[in-house]
C-alpha cells in the first residue's frame, strides 16, 4: 500500500462516519433538561459526536480506575459500551457499579463534560456489529484497526450500559 493509499474498509468507513456525523439525531435527552438551551444543545452534541471517553470505574480497594472507551449515546438516554473479555472494569463494576464518563477537549482541558451513574454488565446485549447506531458511529476506526464491525464485535463482545444519574457540564 502506498502512502494515501487506504483499503476499501477504512474509505467506506470514513463515508459511513461522516455520514452519521451530519445526521446524528439531536433527540432531547432527559440529562440535559436543566441546561440552558443553547448549552444543552453544545452538550448533546458532544455526547453523541465524541469519539473517546475516559470511564472510571472504582477497584475493589477504592483506588479509581479510568480507562478510555468508544460509547454510543443511546436514544433512552443511557450510555453504551463495549470491552474485551475479562478486563479489569468488568470486575470493578461487577463490585461497585459506580462509573464516571468524561469527555474532554485535550488540548486545553477545558469544556469537560462528565457523566456520574451506574453501569451494568449486559451479558447477551446484541453485538457492536448489530447496534446499527454504534456500528455507523466507529466506522471509520472499526475499519482502519480491526477491518469489519463483525471483527470488532468478537473482541469487545461485553457490553455495559451506564444509566445516567447526573451531569456535570
């Protein structure tokens, strides 16, 4: 492959995401409601269009954990995610679901947007590459590092669901 050079995966995936970028829905979620309008609709923005996210967990010693994921703003308002088997944070929130979701702007550190909630571990949640929602979203990156949504999905087949309990923006 020459420089400039991308195989067809990861050009389709780039269409795909920034084709959901220009749509992603801006559908009201309950989370935001106390914000002034043109705030809540900043925020939203952010939740669905941020590609990373730092989630921090709680270790069984009380000593936080935080780990960067690729999440999905779901339309009821929850968070979804998706790990690789046997990670750390699966055994943390199986002890202490308590979870803490953070999006940044890391080149000044500033308009830090941070989730507290509660977070489960959905064992037979539908697949990555079966979320529609979430398979268009990471597109371009599911095709650039792993190939397919389907290859994705049989790394990261955990799915957790984080419920909102308050936002911090």
């Amino acid at each position: 492959m020459t420089r400039g050079e991308y195989p067809a995966a990861v050009r389709a995936g780039r269409a795909v995401a920034r084709a959901w970028r220009r749509s992603a829905r801006m559908m009201p979620v309950k989370l935001t409601s106390h914000l002034p309008d043109d705030r809540r609709a900043h925020v939203e923005g952010r939740l669905r269009a941020n590609l990373m996210a730092w989630l921090t967990t709680v270790r069984p010693d009380g000593r936080p954990d935080s780990v960067p994921v690729w999440f999905l703003l779901r339309d009821d308002g929850t968070i979804l995610v998706y790990s690789q088997a046997g990670k750390v944070k699966l055994r943390n929130i199986s002890l202490n679901p308590q979870v803490s979701l953070g999006l940044d702007v890391t080149d000044l550190g500033r308009d830090i947007i941070r989730v507290d909630g509660t977070a489960e571990h959905v064992p037979g949640f539908p697949p990555a590459d079966q979320v529609p929602d979430y398979a268009v979203k990471y597109a371009e990156r599911i095709g650039a590092m792993f190939g397919t949504a389907a290859r994705f999905a049989a790394q990261f087949p955990e799915a957790l669901v984080i419920t909102p309990r308050r936002l911090h923006a």
